[in-house]
C-alpha cells in the first residue's frame, strides 16, 4: 500500500518526531498539483502548502513551503535573500537532496536538509492547510504555526495577495487563465467576469492571469 512505501514512512517518522497529530490521508486521485489535491479534498487551493524546490546559486537547496494560490515568485525571493536569482530545480536534484519525487515532497523528512527554508505567509490566512506525505497521493492536515515549528522556516511572502475561495472545473481554458466561481470571489484588482463553459452548465465565472 501507498502508506507502506519508503518515502511514506519516512514522512510518517519526521511527522512522528514532530509530535505533529495530523494523520496521513490517501487520496484515490494523484496530488501532484496544488489544484489536484484541493479537488480531492474539497478545500481552497490556498491551502494546500506545496514543497518547492529551488537551487541557490551555490547549488545548495532551498525549500519554499508556499500557498497553492498564487506562483512564487522568484525574483521577490531572490531580492529578499539578497541574491541575484533562483534556479528550479530539477526532479533528479528533487529526489537527491530530499528524498522524495516531484509530486510528493513534503516539508519534513528530507535526506539533505535544505539550507534555507522558506514558508509562505500566504498561509497564515487559513485554520488549517494540507501538505505532501512523501507520495502523489498522500498528504496531511497541519497548519502555518505548526510547519515553521517543524521546519524552522523563515515566514516570508513569497508571491501575490490574491485569495481564491472557489473555482468551476471547465472543459477547455486557455492556460493563461484560471477561473472562479462567483459562489466565492477573488480578492484582485483587475478581475473581470467572463461567460465560460463549465463540465456541469455555463456558469459565469471571473478570470485573471494565472496565478497557480
């Protein structure tokens, strides 16, 4: 089972140092994405904190624990750290430092510690969030006070402010684009509402440049 495998488990045992409670979950659909996994679990995208993967100019990595709401934002983290730029880095490197696969990494638990962790104060905005467990499918509920306690990240804001509280799942959208509901709203100067075609019925939706 997916609980069983190595990363997993080892997940499970830095969750278990922590002292941290919240119990892995197994999701029936692939978490790779922020917006996967939101689905999955019936929450906003702004709470799912995705592990990210960057490399410093000396090679060494740097986690960023951010919100599934917006991109982060590279040259911000960059001119913040107070170094000219940032490099994503790739699955091989992913898989070398932390142990886990791209899709999967979560914020405890690595093989190589990162030599500077980051944690998106985006995060703060929710109760609770829900974070990697070593496995595409698998992933844990925890919260922003509780991931700087078992990371010792650096809260830090790491992308734009924009808050999404619903979205509508549509046949077709150019990548560009991503869409809102109006059962919620976004919080963005600039939105504009637009007629697109969701999988269930037209639904009248707001749209802005994508932020995911």
């Amino acid at each position: 089972s997916i609980l069983e495998k190595a990363a997993v488990k080892r997940a499970q045992a830095a969750l278990d140092r922590h002292g941290i409670s919240g119990k892995i979950k197994i999701l029936a659909e692939s978490a790779r994405t922020a917006l996967d996994a939101a689905a999955a679990l019936g929450i906003e995208v702004g709470q799912i904190a995705s592990s990210l993967v960057f490399k410093l100019p000396d090679d060494k990595s740097l986690l960023v624990i951010t919100s599934g709401r917006h991109r982060v934002d590279t040259q911000m983290v960059a001119d913040q750290l107070q170094i000219p730029a940032l490099d994503r880095a790739d699955a091989d490197y992913v898989k070398e430092v932390s142990g886990y696969s791209v899709g999967g990494v979560s914020p405890v638990g690595w093989v190589n510690k990162p030599e500077i962790i980051l944690i998106d104060q985006a995060l703060n905005d929710y109760d609770a969030v829900w974070a990697a467990a070593g496995h595409p499918h698998a992933v844990y509920p925890t919260t922003y006070v509780e991931l700087i306690q078992c990371t010792g990240a650096q809260p830090m804001v790491v992308g734009d402010s924009v808050r999404i509280f619903g979205f509508c799942a549509l046949k077709s959208i150019p990548s560009s684009f991503i869409a809102i509901t109006t059962a919620g709203f976004i919080e963005s100067a600039g939105a504009e509402p637009a007629l697109l075609t969701s999988t269930q019925s037209p639904a009248k939706c707001w749209r802005y440049p994508a932020a995911i």
